[in-house]
C-alpha cells in the first residue's frame, strides 16, 4: 500500500531549527465578554455569574486598551473577521457594542464586509437590543439555544425558555438573516424522538448555520462532580448518525466536526481557526495565535474579570507568551485542520506552519495505515473512521 503522502520520513536536520514565513495567514479578532446571568452545570468555559451592575463601559474601553498593547504585532495586517463570544455577549448593550465596534475600527482594519459574529442567550433577548447590535455593524448571531425541549432546557439549567428561544431565532433571522443556533444532543434521558423533535424545530427556523454538540461532562463543571443520567456511547453515537443524516437531507452540510451549513453559510470566523489562521484574543481569558517571519507565538489573557481589568490598566493584560515550538506544530496544525470534514490542501501545511510537510511524513503514514487517514496526496482529510475517533488520530501528531 502506499503512503498518504509521497515524501521521505525526515531525519533531524531536514527539520528547521524554527517556522520560516514567506506570507502570513488570514487574521481574525476574537472578543471575550466573561460575564453570564447564570453559570451553566455543564460549562467549562470562562464565564462567570454576574453579581452586581455590568461596568460595560470599563470593560469595553479596557478591551480597547489590550487591542492596542497588540498593535504593534499586526501592523498592516487586516482583519477578515470578529467574534464577541463568552459568556454571554448579549449582557452588553447595543450602545456599548457599537462603542467596542466602533473602537475597533478606529485602531485596526477590518476588511469591507468582513464577517462580525456577536454570541446570543436567548434568555437576555430584547428585539430592540437585536436591531441595536445590527446597527452598529454586527451581521451574524449565535444564539445558545441548546434544545427546544423545556423539561431539557431545566436539566441543562437554562435560563430561558422554549417560547424565549423561538421569539430569539424569529428575530434574528428578520434582523440580521446571518444566524446560527447551537443545539446539543445525548441530553439527559434525551430519546432519539425528543432529539429529532429538536432538529425540526430549528430547521423549521431556516437559519444558514446549525452547530450540533454533544453534551460532554468536563471537568471543573457541577455536571462532572454530580454526573447526570446521559445516553451511552453507543446511542450517543446513533445520535450523531441521525443528526448527520437529518441535516443533510434539509440541505446542511457537516462541514466541521460540530458544525452545518446551507451552501455559503459557513462561519468564516471558526474556519479561520480549522485552517490554522491568526487571530488576535481580547477580554478576560482570550486566547491568541500570531505568526511572525519566523516563530508562531500563542497568547493568553489574565482569567478573572478583575485581575484582567488591573492588568490592563497597567498595560500587561497577557498573562502568558510563549512560542510554539517545532516539534508542536504538527500536532496543533491537525488539532485544527482535521475537524474539517473536507480536509485542508497537503500545501496548507507548510503555508501555516512554515516548516516543510516532510517533518510529520511518519504520523501521516501510521494514521493512513489505521484508516484514520485518507490517502489522497494532495488533501489532509480524516476518513470517516477518522473522524469517528477523531482524539486517536490527532494523538499521533503528539511531538511529531
């Protein structure tokens, strides 16, 4: 049988000392607002209960004084695309947006039309506040919906309703067209019909976006210390199947491990992270990837709300940098690309990592010879197998 790709297995010295850039990858911006009304059991996140008054406007202008301790690193770059992600971005007023949003624009440039992603709790929905966020430029929502189901909405300790959800997604597709609604699946006690009831009352909605999760119990989460009762492993897998399969005949592709969308309604910001692009993080927790001519540094932001408004008052608001090293990048390349139900280009590789394909020929051709692996030459792709178990795959990039 032959090898995925058709290269040596390197020895140390093809490999570079380190990343050697001759363009740099699309740039997106990602926006942390840390704040919930209430933290979900299952939430891993970095979000917080809001306890007291909002200072959005403290919060906004410490955003805008951490993107400018970020300008010099990106200068003359442009941005493709933002997100306002959290938490619960849907806390902040539309005045405040259009501050942050405006405030953006005024330090970076964003390209014409360029996608502007703000995260929704239904639960927070305010028609005229929806109209306020389109006004001042944002042109696609998320909305947290999770299921239509109000006996899961409670198991999964929601703070709306199945009638908040449904005058939310109405709204937002009359408001801004561009919308996505996040589900989830394998709930509590969740049957294959009370599932399929979910699925058709979102496409019922007929946004361009759905992403379907599986409910996971992570750690440092209330679910994990006190696990409800989820559908198995093999049910939770008949789930996913079904999801595929109803999607796709409404005419959704699964683009993305997580992820369907009508033909052109992929969230162009998400794909920018699937193809290992840069994208700079603000807010509290914000995480960041930003190549340089010769390195690719990764950033995180000061956690809790508080430190991260004192760090930024004093212009240090990361708490970490640090440069990925060689040795990392193939691992942290297909952490990304292989999420992809299309797979990337084989030139993708060397484009964003800066170091020739040749240094993982190994990994590629154990995976292609588990099955995990397709072995077209010219395309990085998981099989269905693959994708399947998709932490084993990904696994065999580790120190590559």
């Amino acid at each position: 049988m032959s090898a995925v790709i058709p290269v040596a297995i390197p020895s140390p010295r093809l490999a570079a000392a380190h990343p050697v850039f001759t363009a740099l990858p699309p740039l997106a911006l990602y926006v942390h607002v840390p704040w919930c009304v209430k933290k979900c059991p299952y939430c891993d996140f970095n979000s917080h209960e809001l306890r007291g008054e909002l200072q959005e406007d403290a919060y906004v202008n410490a955003l805008l004084a951490d993107l400018e301790t970020t300008l010099p690193s990106i200068w003359g770059r442009k941005v493709h695309a933002i997100f306002i992600g959290g938490g619960t971005p849907s806390l902040l007023s539309e005045r405040a947006i259009d501050a942050l949003l405006a405030g953006i624009r005024a330090r970076i440039t964003v390209i014409p039309g360029a996608e502007v992603t703000l995260e929704a709790n239904p639960g927070t929905f305010e028609r005229a506040r929806f109209a306020g966020y389109f006004a001042a430029g944002v042109n696609r929502v998320s909305l947290g919906v999770q299921s239509f189901d109000p006996a899961k909405l409670q198991a999964l300790g929601r703070i709306h309703n199945a009638h908040d959800a449904r005058r939310a997604a109405e709204a937002a597709m009359m408001i801004f067209g561009n919308v996505n609604l996040d589900l989830m699946f394998a709930l509590p006690g969740q049957t294959m019909d009370e599932l399929d009831a979910d699925l058709a009352a979102a496409l019922a909605f007929g946004t361009p976006h759905l992403s379907l999760y599986q409910l996971t119990l992570e750690p440092n989460t209330l679910f994990h210390r006190y696990p409800p009762a989820l559908p198995d492993a093999d049910v939770a897998a008949d789930m996913q199947d079904h999801v595929e399969a109803r999607l796709a005949a409404a005419g959704y592709m699964r683009y993305e491990v997580s992820a369907y969308a009508q033909p052109g309604g992929e969230c162009a910001h998400n794909l920018n992270y699937w193809r290992f692009g840069d994208y700079v993080g603000i807010g509290a927790g914000a995480h960041g990837k930003l190549s340089f001519a010769d390195r690719i540094e990764r950033t995180v932001r000061y956690k809790q709300p508080t430190q991260y408004l004192a760090q930024v008052a004093v212009g240090t608001p990361m708490i970490e940098t640090r440069t990925v090293g060689v040795e990392d990048l193939g691992f942290e390349f297909m952490l990304n690309a292989l999420r992809l139900t299309a797979g990337v280009p084989t030139t993708l590789f060397a484009e964003r990592c800066g170091v020739p394909l040749a240094t993982i020929a190994a990994p590629l051709a154990e995976a292609a010879t588990r099955g995990l692996l397709d072995r077209d030459p010219t395309m990085i792709r998981a099989t269905p197998l693959g994708r399947r178990f998709l932490n084993d795959l990904t696994e065999l990039f580790l120190a590559a």
